[in-house]
C-alpha cells in the first residue's frame, strides 16, 4: 500500500477505524468479483485493497453516518 494513498483517502474520509472498514469491505467485493470504479492497468498486479483506496480518495466510495436510535427520539 502506498502512503499517498491513504493520505488522499484520509482527506475524504478523516476517521482512521472508518477508512479501515471501509476499504476493507470495498477490498473483499473486489476479491469476489466486483468490477473496481478506477482504470486498472492489466499488466500489473494492483492489489484490491490499493483499488479500493484509489476508489475511496477519488469520492468514488463513500459511507452514511448512521446515528443511534436513542440518540435521534431524544
């Protein structure tokens, strides 16, 4: 994984243990056949999870902030 990598995906994404989950999650459909949202060049080796973190810092993966139910009656 390259560090400039993580650091565009931190700019969009700025909570750490999110953008674990995140590109985790992205990197596992990836690794079951789901078509990445980024030009990957055939010729070499791109790892998933580096697709996903291309994916997540060009805004193509994102995520909703889902609040607590006690929270959002309160």
């Amino acid at each position: 994984m390259r560090l400039e990598l993580i650091e565009k995906a931190l700019e969009k994404v700025p909570d750490r243990e999110l953008l674990v989950n995140l590109a985790a999650r992205r990197a596992k459909e990836l690794a079951n056949n789901s078509h990445p949202m980024v030009a990957v060049d055939a010729k070499e080796r791109t790892r998933y999870l580096d697709i996903a973190l291309r994916e997540i810092a060009e805004g193509l993966i994102g995520y909703e902030s889902v609040e607590d139910e006690e929270s959002v009656s309160s």
